[in-house]
C-alpha cells in the first residue's frame, strides 16, 4: 500500500486555504487510499521567535483540529513530530547529507531570513537547516507520496535528492517520495490581498478566514473581500484575482466548476454573499466536532500517545539502518 506523510506547522490558526487545500483531501481521501501519517510539525515552529506557551496551545488546537476535520485515529496515524525521537535523530544524518548550497537556495528560508534581518533580529541556524529536517519528517517512514501544496514542493525535491544521494553512497535505505500537489484550491488567497497566500501567520486576520471563526465573522470577512474594477463576474486570475478568489473558494465548497459558477452571477454582492453561505455551512460541523473533542481533552491526549507509538515503530527499523550505513555502530554492538 501506498504509504503518505504529511504535516502542519503549529504557527497559527488553521485557516479555510488550510483546510480545503490539505486537511479535506486528507481525511476524505489519503487517509482511506493509503497508509497515511499526518503531524503536528511542532519541531519547525521552532526556527523563529516564538512564545513557548503559544506553541503548545496551538500544537493541541492543531492536533484537535486534524481530528474534527476527520482523520480517523483507527485509519491514520495522528501525532506530534516531537514525540518521536526518529525525526531529530534521522536530520543530522541528512545535514551531513545535504550541501550549504542546497540550504542556501531554499526560497522559504530567503523569504524568512530576510524578514527577519529586516526586522533588526539575527537569523537562527535552524532556519537555514530545518529543509533536512523536513527531508527527514518524510524518509523516515518510507513515504511515497507527500501531498503538499506549490510552495512546498521545492521541499520534496530536496527529500529526493538526499534520498538517492545517500542511497548512492551507503546503499539502499531510503524509499524517493514525490510530491503529490491537490488538483483543486491549491491555493485559497487572502481576502483583503487576492494575490496572497491566505496564511495562517498573517498579521492582519481581516483576510483570513479561520476555521474557529464564528459564522457571522466568516460571514463579514467575506462580504469585505477585496474584488476588482468592473462589474462582469469572471474567471481570471490575472485580470480578476479577487472574484477568481471568491468562485475558486465557492466552488471547493459546492463541488462546482469556477468558470460555470461565474455564469450564474451578474454582481459581486451576490456572488459574496453565497460564497460566505458555503463556507459557514462548510466549516459548522468541523466546528461543532471542535467543540465536543475539546470537552474530552484526554480523547485526544490518547490518540496522539498511540499515533507516537506507532510512528515510532514504523520509522525506528529505516533510521537505525541509516546510522549502520553511514558508518555508526549500534548501541550494545561490538567494537571490532
């Protein structure tokens, strides 16, 4: 069977581009076609300044969250990224592995490191080092497929590279995933900026619709979405990002077709207000299982034990061989 790992970084409130781009493919279709393996990547909230008590928070909203949004304990394995020492223990290998150069060229890590030098602070080497900790999130188990979105693919890439990098000098260790992009809302944008991520990090949230929101906020930010000059309801991206937006979510949310949307709506303000119907009524039983799941906190303390157990034992066999074959001796083995 096809094994599939994937994960989110507690950084933020999961937002709608987080759920109808990843976590809704996860649970109502990678979790059931494959072995799946679906992480808190707590590890990586680490690389910039963080509040350690926020991280935390959000590590359990996010676990919660994956389960509301309908990943199945008894199908998939749901855990924290630092509850297995496998992860850490499996990215020096791939730092010794990888080249400066390889780091050096990751677009998110320029991004990053330059915000942060714009903002007077000094970068962290994990920073620049975590794309081997990714690597290693996905070797680590096998990994086949790795649906990510666009702007992680370059990560997957790098998984590749160091997969047949270290295989080609040690010998065969490490299955060579591939990246697996969703077909459709790839990229839900924000609604104050249509040519922006909708993230889960912004600084304003007047764009972002979060999936705690309250329906009657999910309701404004979406009646106050930026749209564009003119009065034709259309799809194009490049002539129309922001009613593009708007039909691409509407669309994800009613299993329609944007161009065929576009059709059916002469102005803005209609288009907005069922759009902003679709998601309320997307997002209510999401929350709704939310809010039962956070009144038996033990539930979910329980699977993310299990789901660590199990990780464990899927990645510990491929990491202990990776140390014998880059020239480490096993714990207990014999000096000779």
């Amino acid at each position: 069977m096809t094994r599939v790992f994937s994960g989110i970084k507690p950084t933020g409130h999961l937002t709608l581009g987080n759920y109808l781009g990843a976590l809704r493919r996860w649970a109502e279709v990678d979790q059931h076609r494959s072995d799946a393996l679906f992480c808190v990547v707590d590890l990586h909230a680490l690389t910039v300044e963080h509040d350690p008590e926020r991280v935390r928070r959000l590590s359990r909203q996010l676990a919660t969250l994956f389960l509301a949004c309908g990943l199945d304990p008894d199908v998939s394995t749901v855990f924290v990224q630092s509850h297995v020492p496998e992860h850490t223990r499996l990215s020096y290998l791939l730092e010794c592995t990888a080249t400066d150069g390889e780091m050096r060229r990751m677009i998110q890590y320029k991004e990053k490191a330059a915000l942060e030098r714009a903002r007077g602070g000094s970068v962290r080497l994990s920073l620049l080092t975590y794309p081997a900790l990714m690597a290693a999130d996905i070797l680590a188990y096998g990994t086949d497929e790795v649906p990510v979105g666009d702007d992680q693919t370059q990560h997957v890439e790098l998984a590749r590279d160091l997969a047949v990098r270290f295989n080609q000098r040690y010998g065969e260790t490490f299955v060579v995933p591939r990246a697996n992009p969703p077909a459709v809302a790839a990229r839900v944008m924000n609604l104050q900026d249509p040519t922006s991520k909708m993230g889960k990090s912004e600084a304003s949230a007047a764009g972002v619709v979060h999936l705690l929101d309250e329906p009657d906020v999910v309701r404004s930010k979406i009646l106050r979405a930026v749209t564009d000059s003119g009065r034709e309801v259309v799809h194009d991206r490049e002539a129309k990002p922001g009613v593009s937006n708007l039909l691409e979510i509407l669309s994800s949310c009613t299993g329609g077709n944007p161009e065929a949307l576009a059709g059916v709506y002469e102005s803005y303000g209609a288009l907005k207000k069922d759009t902003a119907e679709a998601v309320v009524e997307l997002l209510e039983p999401v929350q709704a299982k939310h809010k039962e799941l956070c009144a038996d906190p033990g539930y979910v303390e329980e699977v993310l034990m299990r789901g660590a157990e199990r990780a464990r034992a899927m990645a510990r066999p491929r990491v202990d061989a990776a140390y014998e074959a880059i020239g480490l001796l096993p714990p207990g083995g014999p000096i000779a």
